[in-house]
C-alpha cells in the first residue's frame, strides 16, 4: 500500500494532487489497460518502461487512485481502473475529435484541400484528372494527398481527416459520390493455384474458394461487392485472413489457401511474386469515384473537386478540353 492510500485503492482526501490528467497519460492507461504488459506497452509507445511506469504513478497521484495491480508477473486493471475506462475512452475520444475538426478549420482558412486515396486510386488517370482540372481552376489551392487503409478511406470523411476520398463504391449512407471510370473486376489468385493456370474463370468455378476479409472498421457493404457476397447463387461466401491494406492482401494470396477480386488495373499497378490475375467472364464491373461527406458537399474545397470532375464529364461529352476556370 502506498502512502496517503486506503486498502481499497482509494486515496484519502488530500492525498492526491490538484493537477488534472493530461490526454498523453490518459492514452497511456489505455493502452496498458490493453496490453497488460508494461514491456509491450512501453514499445508500442515508443517509451522507456520507467518512464511509462512514471506517467501511469502520475496519473494516479492525480487522481488520487489506484488503477492497476502490479505485481513482477502479472498487470490488471483494480475496480476503480475498470470502472474509470470507459470515461477515459470517451475523453481520447473527444480529444481526438477536438483536434480533427480543429485540423478541417485549419484548412478550411488556408485553402488547402486534403485528398484521400486507397490503393493506388492516386496514380489512376482520372484522379490525376480531376487535381489537374482543381489546380488549373484554382491555382491558389494547396492539395496534399494522402494514403489511406481499408479500415480508414471511408472513415476519414466522417472524421473530416480528408476533405474528399478517390476510391471504389460502393459507400454507407452519409456518403456521396461522384463517378470517375468503369473497369472489370479480376480474381487474384496464388500462382500455382490449378485455377490460375486458364485465362477466365466463371464465379461458379470459384464458389467455395475463401476469401480475404477487411477489418470490421472497414464499410462492411463496401466488401460485400467485392468479395462477391452473397454468390449468384445465393451462397455465402467463406473468409479468410483479415488483412488491412493491399500489400497484406496480395501477400495473403501469394501464400496460397485465399482469394481476392480487384480492379483490372492491378495487373499492371500491383505486380507481385506469386499471385496471378485471371478474367472472370461473369463478374460486374467495378466504379471509381471521388467521394465526399455529404454534410461537406458544399464546402469549397470539396465543391471545388466536384465542379473539376463536372466539368471533365462535360468536356467529355463534348470532346473539348474542359471549360475555363470559374
């Protein structure tokens, strides 16, 4: 028992300090409270193990109680640690909240858009289309790309981390889109996979064959198209390792057992050892699209991307170059 300390955990009052906790030891007891494991922890967080054990004492000196048991082999979580937790989560959270929208102000004021992309959407020719067309319209607007995971590229426009995101409907409600191409879709198979040796496939020849999944963050009717679920034939579909981004999916594939659909263009775009992309005679095409909030349809920087697009269908349509800027 500690100085100042009740054999409950408690303090008694005036043993603790006046200062309140600050958010970076209140991430520090979520993440402990996960691990357990003061080693795993302090290498999560990049820290020493003396000084993670320094912030967790701090932060219960301040508030004036005990929040984990320790002893040289095991680490939990005392009453007041569990009954603490969900509190602790809701304020990161509202932290983290806080410092999102404080960043969509800051560009906002600036004139900066920030334009998500998952797999390689970046290098597509229409995305490059669409900036093109933004920063010829607005020269003065910084566009800073960023690459997102299959957990995140949607979540980002709701967490206003991206003012708009190029990707791959379908998208959950609150969503909106504009679409950019149509290409078929592919089956990315292992290379010695006996069915990777013809030239087209048919889904019936793939029922049955497991298919990677996406983490449960990840728009769960986003994956549904892709990974085909439920079959033609009503059948659902059986999954296999959940993988975060595309490296870890053609990796999962490569190793054999797993399957995945993707866009046509990943023949070219995501070439690796071990994995083979064969035509499926029966399977719907793919969209690319520009994505956006649509709270934040009319923001300007977002309103500035979907004029660009506008007018790249426009030019199309009539087989100009697009208009001049507005």
């Amino acid at each position: 028992m500690v100085a100042g300390e009740r054999g409950d955990g408690t303090r008694r009052a005036g043993a603790g300090t006046s200062a309140e906790p600050t958010i970076r030891q209140l991430r520090v007891f979520l993440a402990l409270s996960e691990e357990l494991h003061f080693g795993r922890t302090a290498g999560l967080l990049f820290v020493t193990q003396s000084a993670l054990s320094q912030q967790v004492r701090d932060l219960e000196r301040r508030l004036g109680l005990r929040l984990f048991e320790r002893t040289s082999r095991t680490v939990e979580l005392t009453a007041a640690g569990r009954a603490l937790l969900p509190e602790v989560r809701a304020a990161v959270e509202a932290a983290d909240r806080l410092r999102r929208v404080a960043a969509a102000q800051t560009r906002r004021l600036s004139g900066e858009l920030v334009a998500g992309a998952i797999g390689a959407e970046a290098s597509m020719p229409h995305t490059q289309a669409v900036l093109g067309e933004l920063r010829r319209r607005h020269p003065g607007m910084t566009v800073r790309v960023v690459s997102l995971n299959f957990a995140d590229h949607v979540a980002a426009l709701t967490r206003e981390e991206a003012d708009v995101v190029f990707l791959r409907p379908p998208v959950p409600e609150g969503i909106e889109f504009h679409r950019l191409a149509v290409e078929p879709r592919v089956a990315c198979l292992p290379a010695g996979d006996p069915l990777a040796a013809g030239s087209r496939l048919t889904m019936a020849q793939l029922s049955g064959y497991p298919v990677v999944d996406v983490p449960p963050e990840a728009p769960r009717v986003w994956w549904d198209f892709w990974a085909v679920d439920p079959r033609p034939d009503g059948s659902p579909v059986r999954y296999g390792p959940v993988v975060p981004d595309m490296e870890a999916l053609l990796h999962a594939v490569a190793q054999g057992g797993v399957m995945s659909f993707l866009p046509a263009a990943a023949r070219d775009l995501f070439p690796r050892p071990g994995v083979r992309y064969v035509d499926v005679a029966d399977l719907p095409p793919s969209t690319s699209a520009v994505a956006w909030a649509a709270k934040n349809r009319d923001r300007p920087a977002v309103a500035g991307v979907r004029e660009a697009a506008r007018a790249l269908d426009r030019a199309r349509r009539e087989g100009g170059p697009p208009g001049e800027p507005a």
